[in-house]
C-alpha cells in the first residue's frame, strides 16, 4: 500500500525514479497513472492555511513506498502529497528483527573452531580464578605488613623481607599466570572471531548471490551489504567479548561471592541481600534497552540504504536535481537514527550510573562495617583489604555486564539476521541440471502455453497462454508496446524466472532440466539495452562470461564487434580501466564491448534486449552492424524498440497485453495494417520530427 502524507514538492523527479512512470501535470491523470487497487480517500488539503489531518491511499507491489512529494494547484486549492521510500524496508527490518537466534547455525560455524575454543574457555576461567586468588595473597601481604607497622621503627630489615619474600613472590607469580592466560585467551578468540567472520561473510555472500531474481525484487542493495558488513563485524565482536569478559566476569562474580563468604559472612550477607534487588532492576532495564536497540539498529539500516542507494545512482540524482531531496531524505532518517540512539545512550546511561552507585554505595558499606569489625578485632586488616579487593573484582564483574549487555543485544540481533538470509535457500539450485549433449545442441525453443506473472505482482499476469517456436539460426523478433511482456520472454528464456504455466524447451529439453549456469556460461548470450561494466579492463570485461579465453579469442571477438579500432586507438589499449560501470566509455563503446563478451562464449542463442535503442544514429549504425555479424548462425531473440532495425527479421512477433497479436515478417505485417503497421507509422513521423528539430536547429 502507498501512503502518501503531507510535505513539499522537491522530491517530483524521484517518482519517475523509483516508479518508472512519467510525471503528468495535474492530478486527476496522476492519480490515473498509479492504477490503484483500491478506492482512493482524500483526507489531506490545504485550502487557504486550513491545514486539516488528510491521507491518500494508492494500492502498490510488494509493500514498497514511494519517494516523492507533489503538490498540485487546482481551483485555489493546494493538494501535497508525500510518500516514503524507506517505509516498506521498514516493515521488512522489523519483521526480520522478531526471529531468533539460530544455535543450531551458530554450532555449525562454532565446531570447526572447537578445541581453540575450548582452550580459550578454559584460559578465561584460569583468569578468573587468579582474580579470585589475588585478594587472598593480597591479604597476606597486607597482614605481614601490618605487623611489622605495630612495632614501630625499630624494624629488623632481614626479617621484614624475609617475612615479605613468599607472599610477595606468591602475589607477582600469581600476577603473572593472569597475564599469560589473558594473553592466550584473548588471542584465541581473536583468531576464532576473525576466521567465524570471514566464513560467514562468504557464505553469507555467496547464499545472498545464488538467489532468485525475485530476491533482489523484494530487498534493496543496501540492506544486503548492511548484512555483510556491519551485522557480521557487530556479531563477531559480540561473540569475541561476551566469550571473553562473559565467561571470565560470570566466573569471577561467583568465585568472589564465596570468597567474601569465606572472609567475613556479616559483610557478605549484606551484599547478598543488596544485590538480587539491583540485578532485579537491572533486568527490567536491560529488556527495554533491547527493545530500544533494535529500533535503533533498524533506523540506521535505513538511513545507510537511503545514503548507498543515492550514490550509486548519483547520475540519476544528479539529472533530476535530487541531490538537495535526497539530503533531506537523509537527513531526516540520520536524525531519527541519532534520536534513537540517544534515547538508547540515556538509557544506558541511566542503567552504568544505578549500576555505579549501586557498587560504590557497597564499598562504603564494606568499609563502614568493616572498619567496625576491625575496633572489636574481628577482622584483620589484611581481610579487610581482600574483602575491599575481592568486591571490587565483582564489582567490575556487575559493572563489565551492564556493557556487555548492549553488545549482546546488538550482537545478538545482527546474528539472528545474518542466519535468516543464511537460511534462505533458492527455489532454483544454479548447478543442478542436465545439460544437452553438444551433437544435439541446435538452438530450437518453444514457449508452450507459457503464462507468467512476477512473484511480487502475483495478480497482475504478464504473459497469457503464449505459444512461440523459434527455429535454429532463425531471428525472431519482439515488438510491442512497454509492458507488453517482450522483456519478460527473455528473462524467462534465460532462467531469471520461472513460468506460472505452461513449459520452454530448448532442442525438446524442458528449460527447467536444465542446468541454469550451464544455460547461460554457454548456450545462451544475453546483451541487455543498458549493459554494465566492471570497474576493471576491457580485457577482463570481455572476458568475464569466459575467464579462462585467450587474449588472441578476446581480440577475435572484438573485431567480431566492432570494437577492435577504437580500443587499440586507447593508451593502454585492452588494459584500459574503463571505470565504474563503465562510465569511462561511451554508450556505443560500452555497447559494442557488451556484444564481445556475450560472443565469446560462443553462444548457440542469442538474446538482444534493445541493444540500440538507447544510441545516438551514429553509435547505432556501428553497432548495428556488430549486431549484424553477432546473430549469423545463431538462434537469435530481438527485442526490438527502434522498428527499422528489424525489418530483416525472419519473424516478428508483436505482443498486446501478454498475447500475440500478430506475426509475420515485415512485408506481411505492413500488408495487414493493423498494430506493427501503426507502430510503424507512429515510430517514423517521430523520425522525421526529430530529424526537422535537428535541421531547425
């Protein structure tokens, strides 16, 4: 559902954006243009500064909003609309937030690393012991001072230091094992972290890229790397600290309990009674800084897709003048984030500062008491300096919880969303498969009573009941209005979906045998209308559906497609960076190096998804005639935008709603007058407008 607020009207270019539809000039054909589902209210108008609570509610795929802010002038009445692009990451964060923590997952990453972790345990627990040791050899040491203080200054030095040598040596070895078990501990569970994280990250990685297109439609870039990068680094250092100062604090807080016991039960029976009422306060806290913590993490998710999705698309942002809309829309989740992440730092605030008082309120306790039980000569001093000693050390133990709390919160609730998208399993394995035997392999398909519709649009179908047979080395092509379903056939050709009914064969194989990476590393050549480079070299850009081709085949292959000349013309020749998606190129270079790499996998099929449309005449004759060279022997799909570049097509096939309306070639379509005969029509009067604008001009 879009829901769509009041607000201003920086944001128009980004409808056409994130909706691909035109902006119109008023908003009755606006509102038309949106299809909804539903009745549409109107509860939001300005009218005159009369600012009355109103909402327009349009029906929309998959749960995703809108980014865009209108306002419309009609009649002296001032209708502003706003809807939110982030809202429908919202309710995905929030759902992925209520899971749990899969054990189960986390023993199978945990039992590789077993033994070093059990050594890193059991070398915790050693600190935790020594901790506990210190302050009964401290009391020792204090006492055998102390009795050397009620005499006064006439000391025997070689008795003092005698007396001091065993306890002192005692108490610096015992310093010493608590430094080298840190040492072990601490390490192991570094290289335990380090290597749990990098495994997950490239199973997470390779989980995330081996699912169906349909997985990408529903969840956006910037979530998914927000999974690999700041979830992962949140659950190791979770895992690293909560195994560390957890075990040896949970540790240390018992062993000192019974050693107070051990040393004065009066002064331990206080604390016993104070601190069940401070863990119970404690507690409740802790559950709401949970709650807090995870709307935090959930709102600065969105603010960093907001943030990764503007910059990767800064040419977009740049051309409609979005840059000031998008900061805005930045801003606006950057202050809820740093809103609620304050509200979190307030409360944990609140929880070290009762934590603190809490423990310090004991230590003036224990010395008050203390003090008293030392004048009635109950308490030595050096028991009074091991029971000071001692409940610092829980004091620590209760003051180090209240930290790792909030890192285990955290921790946690990364972990549980790593493990839901490690769970996540395609409905088509890339590997499993047949694969037709090369003799048998000629390149027929038949689409067989294939109907479609996109698992995020389940009630709109694209494709009805449609039946096409293409022959081999034949050139069929696609012709049809935008959103007719020619981009869909060719998804579903190369396996990108999979049909709602109906069956594609290719050679007589039913395309869901087969092998989906086999299908596409080497029957099926794809070149798209807008193809994407790597930010590497020609050389590797060519070679990317083939990596282990020659330089001598990558060259054969650019001659094939017209892009020889012009890369040998370039300084660095094949090993010239071409950029960031390619940016460095022009859109007929980028083009013409899109068709060498498809043809050096020497494909029996060929897919040509509007390979020219979006050229200048020059740029597209080039390529056109790379084209030209690229479909000879092969079973070639065109789905074509500018008519005159297909007229040579064996069959052309024009589609009206999902459906063959006509078929035929060129000659006998123009005969029948009817849809490709007026697209025909209507394509060439824009020619020659273009063509006097330019001569006017």
């Amino acid at each position: 559902m879009f829901r769509l607020l009041c607000s201003h009207n920086v944001c128009l270019n980004s409808y056409s954006r994130y909706t691909r539809t035109p902006l119109k000039r008023n908003l009755l054909t606006y509102i038309k243009e949106l299809r909804p589902k539903r009745p549409i209210t109107v509860d939001k108008v300005t009218n005159k500064g009369n600012v009355r609570p109103k909402t327009l509610i349009f029906g929309g795929a998959s749960g995703i909003s809108l980014a865009v802010s209108i306002n419309f002038l009609r009649n002296g009445t001032v209708v502003q609309c706003h809807a939110d692009r982030v809202s429908g990451l919202r309710s995905k964060v929030t759902k992925s937030d209520e899971g749990k923590f899969d054990w189960a997952m986390f023993w199978r990453y945990l039992k590789p690393h077993l033994i070093k972790f059990l050594g890193a345990v059991a070398a915790a627990l050693a600190v935790a012991f020594f901790n506990i040791k210190i302050p009964e050899l401290l009391g020792i040491f204090v006492n055998t001072l102390s009795r050397y203080a009620k005499i006064g200054e006439n000391i025997d030095t070689k008795g003092f230091l005698q007396d001091l040598k065993w306890p002192a040596i005692n108490l610096f070895g015992m310093y010493v094992l608590q430094s080298g078990f840190t040492f072990i501990y601490i390490l192991l569970l570094s290289q335990i972290g380090e290597q749990l994280a990098a495994k997950i990250r490239q199973d997470l990685f390779k989980q995330i890229i081996i699912q169906d297109l349909s997985f990408f439609d529903d969840n956006r870039t910037g979530e998914l790397v927000n999974r690999l990068t700041a979830d992962v680094q949140d659950f190791k250092s979770c895992f690293k600290q909560c195994v560390s100062q957890g075990l040896r604090s949970i540790a240390q807080l018992i062993g000192g309990g019974v050693s107070l016991f051990m040393i004065s039960p009066e002064m331990a029976t206080i604390a016993l009674i104070s601190v069940p009422v401070a863990v119970g306060v404690m507690s409740l806290l802790g559950g709401a800084l949970r709650s807090l913590s995870k709307r935090s993490q959930a709102q600065s998710e969105k603010a960093t897709s907001v943030c990764e999705e503007a910059l990767s698309n800064i040419r977009t942002v740049r051309s409609n003048a979005c840059e000031y809309s998008e900061m805005t829309l930045f801003q606006r989740e950057t202050n809820a984030a740093a809103d609620l992440a304050q509200q979190l730092g307030v409360g944990i605030a609140v929880f070290q500062a009762l934590t603190n008082l809490f423990l310090n309120g004991m230590v003036l306790t224990t010395l008050f008491i203390g003090g008293n039980l030392m004048a009635s000569e109950k308490l030595s001093p050096g028991q009074l300096m091991a029971f000071l000693v001692a409940s610092q050390g829980v004091q620590r133990s209760l003051s180090q919880g209240s930290i790792l709390l909030g890192t285990l919160i955290r921790g946690m609730t990364a972990g549980t969303r790593v493990f839901e998208y490690l769970a996540i399993q395609p409905h088509v394995d890339l590997l499993k498969g047949l694969r037709i035997p090369p003799n048998e392999l000629s390149g027929e398909i038949r689409f067989e009573s294939v109907s479609f519709s996109y698992p995020s649009r389940p009630d709109q179908i694209v494709l009805k009941d449609f039946n096409l047979v293409l022959k081999p080395g034949q050139t069929v092509a696609l012709v049809g209005s935008s959103g007719s379903g020619k981009s869909t056939i060719a998804s579903l050709l190369e396996r990108f979906y999979e049909p709602t009914s109906g069956r594609i064969t290719i050679d007589g194989y039913p395309i869901n045998f087969l092998s989906p990476s086999w299908l596409r590393t080497e029957v099926i050549g794809f070149i798209e209308q807008q193809p994407i480079l790597f930010g590497t070299s020609i050389l590797e850009n060519i070679r990317y559906g083939r990596q282990d081709a020659t330089f001598e085949e990558v060259v054969d292959v650019a001659k094939q497609s017209q892009c020889h000349d012009f890369i040998s013309e370039l300084s660095l020749s094949y090993e010239t960076n071409v950029g960031e998606r390619g940016t460095q190129l022009s859109g007929g270079q980028r083009q013409r190096v899109a068709i060498a790499r498809a043809l050096l996998k020497q494909p029996t099929i060929l897919i040509l998804d509007e390979a020219t449309s979006a050229l200048d005449a020059k740029s597209e004759a080039i390529v056109q005639r790379a084209l030209d060279n690229a479909v000879q022997n092969r079973t070639t799909l065109v789905i074509a935008h500018r008519l005159s570049t297909i007229q040579n097509a064996d069959v052309i096939v024009v589609l009206d709603q999902g459906k063959i309306a006509e078929m035929g070639t060129h000659q006998e379509l123009m005969k029948m007058k009817g849809i490709y005969f007026s697209l025909v029509r209507q394509q060439e009067k824009q020619d020659q407008e273009n063509a006097e604008n330019r001569r006017q001009g």
